[in-house]
C-alpha cells in the first residue's frame, strides 16, 4: 500500500494520457510515471538485441534487465538517449505485443510500484488504477473519439517535423487498442472505482483543470 496519494490515470492511444499527467503533477508538485515509455523500452530493447517479439520468454528476459535512465526529461537506455526513439508508431505496435506477456507485466511491475514516493504521483497508463495502484485516491479513464485522438497525434508527430497519414494513424491506434483491450492480462479498460473523462471536446487545459477539481474534490 503506498503512503502517497496517487492519481491514476488510463486510457487507449493518444487520449492525452501523458499531457494530462504532467499537467497535473505540474500543478501539485508530484511526480509522474509514464508506465508506458516502459513498455516501449523493452520493445526498443528487444528490437536492439534482435528479440523474436513472439517469443514471450525472451521478452520477459529482457524485461528483467531493463535498466533505464530518466533523467532532466530525456530517456536513455544503456548510455545512450532514446527520448524520441521509444516514441515511433512501430516501437509502440511492439510494446502493445511484449504488454501481452504476464512475465513482461510482473518485472515492470515493481519498477512502477516504487514510483509512489512523496509527496505524490500522477501514473499513466493502461492499468495504473487495475492493477498497480489499485489503492490509487483517484482514478480516471481518459478517453476521446478515434477521430480525435489521430488528430491528436497527427498534430504531434507535425511538430516534430514527421508527417504521417490520418488514415494510418486511425488504424494503427485501433490495432493498437483493440490488442490492449482483449488481451487476458490487465486488459485495458476502466478501473473499478474509475471516473471517466470523455476529453473529444475538451482542450488540454479544460481537461488538465477538471482532473485537479475531481482531484480536490476527493480530498474534501
Ligand atoms: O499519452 P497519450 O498517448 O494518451 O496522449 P498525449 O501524447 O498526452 O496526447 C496526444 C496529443 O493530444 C498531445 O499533443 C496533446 O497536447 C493533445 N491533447 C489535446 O489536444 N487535447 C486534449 N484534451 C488532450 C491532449
Ligand atoms: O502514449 P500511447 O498511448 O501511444 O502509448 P503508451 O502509453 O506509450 O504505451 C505503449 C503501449 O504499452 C500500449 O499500447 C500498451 O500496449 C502498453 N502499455 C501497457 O500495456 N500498460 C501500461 N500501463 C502502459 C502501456
């Protein structure tokens, strides 16, 4: 049982999950867990080390041994910085195939766990209120239109400078969600207890200022 308060918060592909957290941990001060960069380390390390992605065994090896470096907002993994590496449509595709394992789950597990130190944490996720902070003080699955959440992406991946096709990104998402969504452990979908938030309509900041209010309002 952790001694902080944590707010979890789930949700399919690109419904905001990552800005809505470090909107909200910027606001009260707490710190983030972004439990799926960890997911899309293993995939990155697996893709690496030549892994056969259906081998759930060998994933579930390098899983154990990931050891990752988040520092000053970068990423790096064995030395070397992966921040915008972990992000591409093919290393999440992977993730969302070595998340399937029960053995790839129980090691991340812990390193997730430890994230809980004062004075809180915003966790984001697919089954931060399920399954790894069920005694989470909040919990919110954070969902959008498919439409939307391309867009979303869409609009990201512009301001990075990488131009993709709308098309692609809403099946790639709904690949990626419906993989999430069915398989049989910790499938995604709403925590018991769970508040949904619909954010279609919502901007960033409109969804950021709801979750702090649902936020205070549990702390009354
Ligand atoms: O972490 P997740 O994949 O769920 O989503 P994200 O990377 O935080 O958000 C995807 C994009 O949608 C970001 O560029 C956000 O700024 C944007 N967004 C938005 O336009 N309106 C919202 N209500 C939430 C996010
Ligand atoms: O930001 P986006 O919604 O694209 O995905 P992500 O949060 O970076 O997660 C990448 C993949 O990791 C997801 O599609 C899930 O398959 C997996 N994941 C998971 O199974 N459990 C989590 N708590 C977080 C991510």
């Amino acid at each position: 049982m952790s001694q902080v308060d944590v707010i979890a918060i789930d949700g399919p592909v690109a419904s905001g999950k990552g800005s809505v957290s470090s909107g909200v941990a910027k606001a009260l001060d707490f710190h983030v867990l972004d439990s799926g960069a960890l997911y899309r380390l293993t995939a990155l390390a697996c893709m690496n080390q030549c892994v056969d992605l259906s081998d759930a065994a060998a994933a579930e090896k390098v899983a154990q041994s990931l050891n990752p470096l988040f520092k000053d907002g970068k990423i790096y993994l064995e030395g070397k910085e992966v921040t915008d590496a972990i992000r591409t449509e093919e290393v999440g595709l992977n993730a969302s195939k070595i998340a399937a394992y029960p053995g790839v789950r129980k090691a991340l597990f812990e390193l997730q766990r430890r994230s809980a130190v004062a004075p809180g944490l915003v966790a984001d996720g697919r089954d931060m209120g399920s399954v790894v902070f069920p005694e989470a003080r909040l919990k919110i699955f954070l969902t959008a239109s498919a439409e939307s959440r391309a867009k979303r992406r869409y609009n990201q991946l512009k301001e990075k400078g990488i131009s993709s096709n709308i098309d692609d990104l809403v099946s790639d998402l709904k690949d990626r969600d419906r993989r999430d969504m069915e398989r049989s452990v910790a499938p995604l979908k709403p925590a018991e207890g769970a508040r949904i938030l619909d954010s279609s309509g919502l901007t960033l900041q409109e969804t950021i200022d709801l979750v702090l209010a649902w936020y205070r309002e549990s702390k009354a």
